[in-house]
C-alpha cells in the first residue's frame, strides 16, 4: 500500500505513536513521517506508507505555519506549560510593546534550540538530556520566518496568539520564550498547532477518529493521496513508452528527445500517467532522482 495520509496528530500523542496507529489501522509495515511534532503540538503530520516513505528525504517543501498561544509574566524550564512554571511578578505588556518586539523576531533570525529539542548532542537527543536534568551549550542556528502575525491579545490577562510561517528548525516555543525575554516580562508557550507542513494544509488531515470511522467502512485506504502529491511544486514530465521503460530501469534520458525543456528536478510519468519517479538534468541527460 503505497501513498500519503494526512494526519491531524492529538496532543499527547508522539509521532511515534502516530506512525504505530496507522500502520495498524491500514497494515502496512513501511511507515515513515514528515516534521515531527511534540507530543504538546497538535496538527498536520504527514505519514507515508510504503514506497512512498522514499519520498521523506527528497520533499521539496520543509515550511511550515503554526498558530501559536503564549502566556506572558511566566517562566518555564522547557518553554511551555508542560515544564517546571514560574511567575515572573512583571506587568502585562501593552499591545504597542507586543508590536514593537515582534519585529525583531520576522524575517531572517538566530535560535538558540531548546533542550526540549530532537537535536542531539555527543549523538544523545537534547530532550534525553533534559530529562535527566542535564543542560548543554547549544549553537545558534539561522531560521527564517516568512510571516508572523497577531491574531489575539488580551492585556487584561496577558494571552497571545499569533500564526507563524517558517522555514524549517524554526522552535516557536522559543520565538515565545525570546520574545518574554525581549519585553522583559517573560513568556511560556500554553499550545501549538501546525497548520502546514510539506505543503499539506491542515484542512486535508484525518483525526484518528476519522482513521477509525474508515477503518471499519474499509474505506481508509481510498483517503491515501498519491505519492507525486508531495512533488507538486516541480514540472511534469510525460514520455514516451520506450523512454519510460528505460527510465523505470534506472536509465537517463536524452534531453533534447524529450517533448518540453527540462531545467530543474521534474515529475515523470508515462503515457498512461503512471508516476514513475523524479528526474534532474545533468549534461545533456535526464537522470533518475528517485523512482517510485
């Protein structure tokens, strides 16, 4: 069973287990995701099955957008409301000052990763790490975010929510710590949902009660997207029989034989419309990427 499932993930729940649900629910042993979320995060979390999965490590799409809420006059040791939480004492900041430090915080930008983190350190995972209570230096890593805007603020009590667009590496739990820092009232992240993830909008997921539901209509299977659905952003190819039997083998194609120019990584199909794989120019050949 080959294709794409788009999961809306609940809070709680780990990639991991996500990954362990599906793979029940549909039997296919070959599981893979795109863009772990944290088991506090809610949303999209694209799951591959079978020789789809070959498809993670080529996706031409690693943004992501997430709507975030954030309690200021509060501190924590992971970041959020899930660690270790203490009142800051300081006053709420106004909505100007809200403005004001979110400029620094949109465009091209420098992290520090939290502990929390799936990065590893000597080869351990930092969120191991912090587990046992240990902290280690971390590099600043660059990150860009393409939009950052408000949706919500109440002064009264000091609750922000705002969406975010971002490359990926971007933590939003510590745009939220930094930008507590900035006003310098302090800031915990209270939830996160992604919206977007390997261009899958949060709109195409199922819930696991939806993947349920289908389960036992034996209908969950057909809700599977078509693996070239993760390539959409590049050119589509179609070729000749011939050229598609040479390419499925593993064989390059003469660019100048083909029906349209080829500058960048494509889709190929055959005249059927069968996707075979992916295709990129070298010299004067179009070599196989990845076949599917």
């Amino acid at each position: 069973m080959d294709g794409i499932l788009c999961f809306d993930k609940p809070q709680e729940m780990t990639s991991f287990a996500a990954c362990a649900l599906l793979r029940r629910l549909l039997g296919e042993k070959r599981v893979g995701h795109a863009g772990t979320l944290d088991p506090m995060a809610t949303g999209v979390l694209p799951l591959f099955f079978g020789k789809a999965t070959r498809a993670i490590p080529l996706l031409p799409c690693h943004d992501k957008t997430y709507v975030a809420t954030l309690q200021f006059g509060k501190q924590s040791d992971t970041l959020d409301v899930w660690g270790a939480v203490q009142e800051t004492g300081r006053p709420m900041p106004t909505r100007a000052a809200v403005d004001e430090a979110l400029c620094a915080f949109r465009g091209d930008i420098w992290q520090i990763p939290p502990m929390t983190s799936a990065l590893k350190k000597d080869g351990v995972r930092l969120y191991e790490l912090a587990r046992k209570g240990v902290e280690v230096e971390r590099e600043v890593r660059p990150v860009t975010v393409y939009d950052l805007t408000v949706l919500a603020y109440d002064e009264t009590v000091g609750t922000l929510t705002f969406s975010c667009s971002c490359s990926a590496g971007t933590y939003i739990r510590s745009i939220c710590d930094d930008l507590g820092r900035a006003l310098g009232c302090g800031a915990v992240m209270t939830a996160l949902r992604r919206t977007m993830a390997a261009g899958y909008p949060i709109d195409a997921c199922l819930t696991p009660d939806d993947c349920r539901r289908l389960t036992e209509e034996g209908t969950l299977s057909a809700h599977l997207l078509s693996t070239d659905s993760a390539f959409s952003s590049y050119e589509r190819v179609t070729v000749s029989a011939a050229q598609a039997t040479r390419f499925s083998n593993g064989g390059a194609l003469f660019l100048q034989r083909l029906t349209a120019p080829v500058t960048d990584t494509v889709r190929v199909y055959a005249p059927d419309g069968r996707f075979l794989g992916l295709g990129a120019p070298q010299d004067d050949e179009l070599r196989v990427l990845r076949l599917f």
